[in-house]
C-alpha cells in the first residue's frame, strides 16, 4: 500500500520546528560551554621582587577573557593570594583550559566544595593536666581553619594572659558584636565569590560548631564540670591551654570552598602562626597541586609552619585517604576507654543494650511501641516503611509512640512524624555512639528481632522505654575507628600515610549555643559542649601536641615536629586492627614522649622537591614552586625523602 504525501505546508512547519529545536539545542550546548564558574589558578612561589601581583593576575586575565570590556575585567579578579602566585577568577571551561595551557602556570582547578571532616581524651593518653610546661606555651600561635569560633565560651577566656606574642602580626576582623581576646589574638573570614547563604554571618563567628569544638580541643582553657547535658562530665581542656589562637573561617553551611582554604593558609602565614590545624576533608582524593589544602600546607611548610590535617571519614576501605601529602601530618581517628550504652526496657520486663548518645531522660515513663512496618503511609507500602524513611510513616499511627525501624544508618524521620522515640537495628560497628534529636537507641539484629516478636504476639498495646545513656569502660580501646580513613596514599603508595592516629571518637568540647546538637535543624536545644566524632576530632588533638612540642623546641622545622610526633606514637596492635599500619600508620599519639624523641628525621624544602622529581612533576613545573630548584635527577626516588616512615607497594 503507497504512503501518502504530507501536503507541502505540513512539511514547511515541520522543518521549521526540527530547525527551531537545534538551534535551542546548539544555544544551550554553547551557553553551558561559555557559563563562567570560579576556578583557582595556582602558579608557584610568590612573585619576585614584590610585583603588584593583581595587576600581572588582571593583565592575563585580559587575554583570554574575549568579549569582556577592559573595564570589566577586574570584576572576574575574585581574590589574589600574597605568600604563594595564584588567583581566584570567573572562568569558563575555555578559558581555565587556555590559562591552564601558559608558562608559569602550575594548576587550574574548579572552585569545589570542602568538608568539615575533652573530658577524658587527654587523661586516656596519660597526658594530665599538671604535666610539665614550658614558659614559651603561651607564646605558641595555633592557627585554626574552620567553620569560625564562639569567642564567649568559657574555653576562651583571657584571665591572666598578656598581651599577644611580638611575632604576632594578624588582625581581628570585628564584625557582627565579634571581638577578640588575649586567648582569641585573631580572626578572619573568607568568601571569596561573597556570596552569603541564609544563616550565614559575614563574621568569623561559629554557627556550626565545628571549628569551637576543634579550637576548644587543641588549645581551650580548663572548664571544670563540663558536660552534654550531664553525659561525659568532667574538666574539659585543650592540650595547650595557654597556646594563643588565630581563627580563619573559611567553611559555611554550604561547605568549604577551595578558594577560602587557600585564602585561610595565605593569611596564616603572614599573620605568623607557628602551626595550622585543619580539620577538613577534599571532595576527591586529588594531585598535590589541584588539592587547595596540600597547596596551602606546602607553602605553610615553607615558611616553617607545622600543618596538621585529617586523613578523612571515608573508611573502612582502603586508599579512602582525603589528605595524604608528605609535608602534611595525615591524622586518623581511634576510640579511647569511655563509651556510651543506652538501655531499652520493654514493658515485660525485658532489657536489651544498645548504643547512642542519648541525652534525654524520659523517667522510665513507658510509651506505645510501633514497628515501622505496621504503619505505612498511604502512598507507602509496609516493605518501604519498615526502613522509616521520610514520607513513608503514617504519622497518625506513631505520633506519640516508639518505633522499632529496620534502618541501617540512623535517621531523624520519626521526630518529623512526632514520634516518642525510635529503635533501630544495629548493623554498624560498635565504636561510634550517635545522636538524635529525640531518645534513640540502636539495638543488635537478634534483640531487634525480640522486640519485634513482643509486638506482634501481644495482645494488648506493647510499650516500652529508653532509659538515658550511661559511661561504661571499653578495655580494647585504643583501636582505629571504622569511620577512619586508611591508605595506601592514592598519588604515593610509598609514603605510608596517614602517618598516626589520636582520639576521634565521642570527643567532648566547646560548642557554638546556636548550632544544633544533633545536626539536626529541628533539633532547637541549646548546649555550650557538645560530643561528636571524626577524623576532624583527632587532628586538633596532633595540632595540641605539635604546639607542646614546639615549647619546648622552638628552633625545630615542621618536619622535625612531624618527626617527633610519629617515631614517639605507641604500637597499636594488628590483631585489633586488620588493615595494620595502613589504618594507623606509625601508631597511636603519644603525648609525653613525643618532646624526647632522640634520633629525629628533618627534611628541607630541597627535599621536597626531589620527592615530586621522583613523582613525575616537571622540572620546569618544579622551579615554578621554587625559584631556587635547579633540576630533577634521573636517580631521584620517593625513598630518598628523609620521612619518618616507609611503604613498599606489592602486587599479589
């Protein structure tokens, strides 16, 4: 049978159509092409003979940015650093490429996004609070790059300090009712595309949390009677108390741009910092040269300056390592010999253990018990709700009631729904206890499936109670937390890394009144101190003891420091810890130890050098970096680095 023919018209409006769509399609592939985002640019040491660095930054700019008045051109200048070559720009894909493409340009990278990676952790590692001190303690400057400080805790206090070290050359940047103190000598913010999210303070000002708790635990003053609400009391302290610190606030409540990183490390190193604590983690595991925390750590290296940082929470796996770089000091997390239980009763009698912070105390009041499952949603089938996942409970059925869930990871769902409490079957390791914004406990599969059995075979209403968490002694600890990241170094497989590891799990210290306990928005109580757990705890703990070392031996490199710190850890064992030293490196922080560590492995900023000569990194890349290098040597290996330890990478 013969088709017919569109008449001539129809065909007209149909080719119209087909050309109109490509040509939207060929506009929209060329707009996202030609869409401007902010890009670091990287270029090495900083300019001889004090250039005006902006002027260069804007003048190269000029000839890439095509189509954009000269006049304009600076608006794309976002920030321009001072103590290493670089710049932050608006950028499209082309362009970066272009600029990427030019002598003296070392790495063009996008401006990502960065994550925020006590009472008992200093005692645990037998560091009291009356342990020898030197007088040069409170001439120590610990810079801390964060999410800003809360100057108004008790931690912070400046009772019987003087004046700020002669070194000292920062600043304090008072906004927002912020002021600084003899303990608190300065602060800064950086945002470099000045774009603020709602809840954010243009101010060095902690609305997190984060950065408080991590100040307060490297270099907090004594608080005595400190609590979560009344868990975990005790004094609380850093391990320097009469250390100086410096703030930089470069992370917000949509993460920590790689850009205000830098910026933070810039500033440091003028200001005259004698170490930086950075408790963040990468997006990715990166080159050394398009990661802005190795870049600022390099150059912080250069001028002296110690630089510890978390070695990242994407473990147990191997070669989930965030911050790996040898001029760096990579720290993993480890329990300690305090953990919270949390008990939960059944109105028969029965009473099983389960583990969380849970800081409310219902009064052994028993409450309706529902299991997730027996209370879909509508739109919702049992098989989804038995996980409680947001919009799938019925939350007529279980306001006001305790619901068991078959979630793996714990959720705040049921507070939105107005439940009493939540139970949750435990399928993690035991070695984190967790918070939530209403009383929760996670509970072992086999007693989960107990209490499931109690509701159904009832018949009248189940009810049940969870009692407030209690303090218990956990006689394995010191072990690496599941959470810890672990090696092999993802650029260098023979650097072991992460080179130690420290306290990192349920760690009590200064915390922002306005961030929320739990992490939680909804969660509105309001606590001085606060228990969290991370990578981010452990490393102001090294920062501590890098800053104690410093004291006592002021004219030491970073890399002595570092040294120190890692041929001074005590032996962790391979029977509790199965990945071994790449889960804990050279073993656990040891305080005391670590000011006599007799033989000491020093490295120079030459040294450095050598190592990414070994690593591939050109030659003429090289001399960008430092204008003093001279050339690479076919004989260079990573090995020929002075570092405290060593990895043989095997194939099996």
């Amino acid at each position: 049978m013969a088709s017919k023919l569109l008449p001539r018209p129809l065909i007209y409006v149909v080719l119209l159509r087909l050309l109109i769509c490509s040509w939207l399609f060929a506009s929209l592939i060329q707009a996202e092409q030609h869409q401007r985002k902010t890009y670091i640019i990287y270029m090495g040491d900083r300019i001889k003979h004090n250039l005006p660095a902006k002027s260069l930054h804007t003048e190269m700019l000029s000839r890439v940015l095509h189509g954009v008045p000269s006049h304009k051109i600076s608006e794309h200048l976002l920030h321009t650093y001072e103590n290493f070559h670089g710049c932050v720009a608006k950028l499209t894909e082309e362009e970066a490429s272009t600029i990427a493409g030019m002598n003296g340009v070392v790495s063009v990278f996008p401006n990502e996004k960065n994550y925020l990676a006590t009472t008992r952790s200093w005692d645990f590692m037998d560091f009291p609070l009356n342990v020898k001190r030197s007088n040069t303690e409170s001439d120590i400057i610990v810079g801390v790059i964060d999410s800003g400080i809360w100057p108004e805790s008790e931690s912070f206090r400046d009772d019987g300090y003087g004046p700020p070290p002669a070194k000292w050359k920062g600043r304090c940047q008072s906004s927002h009712n912020f002021t600084c103190n003899n303990k608190i000598i300065g602060a800064q913010y950086f945002r470099a595309d000045g774009n603020f999210s709602d809840g954010d303070i243009a101010s060095p000002r902690d609305t997190d949390g984060h950065g408080t708790h991590c100040a307060s635990t490297a270099a907090g003053e004594v608080v005595e009677m400190a609590s979560l609400l009344c868990l975990g009391q005790g004094t609380a302290r850093g391990g320097v108390p009469s250390a100086r610190i410096a703030v930089y606030k470069s992370c917000w409540s949509d993460g920590c741009h790689g850009a205000d990183i830098m910026a933070a490390f810039d500033a440091a190193i003028s200001d005259g910092v004698d170490l930086i604590s950075v408790s963040l983690s990468v997006r990715r595991a990166q080159e050394y040269f398009t990661n802005p925390i190795a870049i600022g750590a390099f150059h912080a290296m250069k001028n002296g300056i110690f630089t510890s940082v978390a070695a990242g929470n994407s473990g147990p796996g191997l070669e989930t390592l965030d911050n790996f770089a040898p001029w760096l000091i990579s720290v993993g997390a480890s329990t300690m010999d305090r953990q919270f239980t949390t008990k939960v009763q059944l109105g028969n009698g029965m009473v099983f253990e389960g583990t969380s912070l849970n800081t409310f105390d219902l009064q052994n009041k028993a409450f309706p018990l529902i299991y997730g499952g027996d209370a879909p949603d509508r739109s919702s089938s049992s098989e989804i709700s038995r996980f409680c996942r947001q919009g799938t409970l019925n939350s007529t059925l279980v306001k006001g009631k305790i619901v068991l869930c078959d979630s793996i990871f714990g959720s705040v769902e049921p507070f939105l729904d107005g439940a009493a409490g939540v139970i949750m079957q435990d399928l993690q390791p035991h070695d984190v206890a967790h918070k939530f914004p209403l009383p929760a406990s996670y509970i072992h599969v086999d007693d989960a499936a107990r209490v499931l059995s109690y509701t159904r075979n009832l018949t009248s209403t189940p009810y049940e109670t969870i009692l407030k968490s209690v303090q218990v002694k956990d006689t394995s600890a010191p072990f690496v937390a599941s959470f810890s990241s672990r090696g092999p170094s993802p650029v260098s497989p023979g650097i072991l890394k992460p080179d130690l590891v420290a306290p990192g799990v349920n760690i009590l210290a200064a915390w922002s009144p306005v961030a929320p306990i739990t992490g939680s928005a909804l969660d509105r109580r309001s606590v001085s101190y606060n228990m969290i757990y991370g990578t981010s705890m452990a490393c102001p703990h090294v920062s501590a003891i890098a800053a104690y070392v410093k004291s006592f031996h002021l004219d030491w490199s970073e890399a002595a420091i570092r040294s120190a710190l890692m041929t001074t850890a005590s032996p962790m064992s391979r029977a509790s810890n199965e990945d071994g030293e790449l889960a804990y490196g050279s073993g656990h922080l040891n305080p005391l130890k670590a000011v006599h560590p007799g033989l000491v492995y020093d490295a120079k900023v030459g040294d450095y050098l050598k190592f990414l000569c070994s690593q591939g990194l050109n030659a003429s890349v090289i001399r960008v970096l430092d204008y003093e290098f001279s050339h690479c040597q076919e004989s260079n290996t990573n090995w020929d680095l002075n570092y405290p330890s060593i990895a043989l990478p095997t194939s099996l």
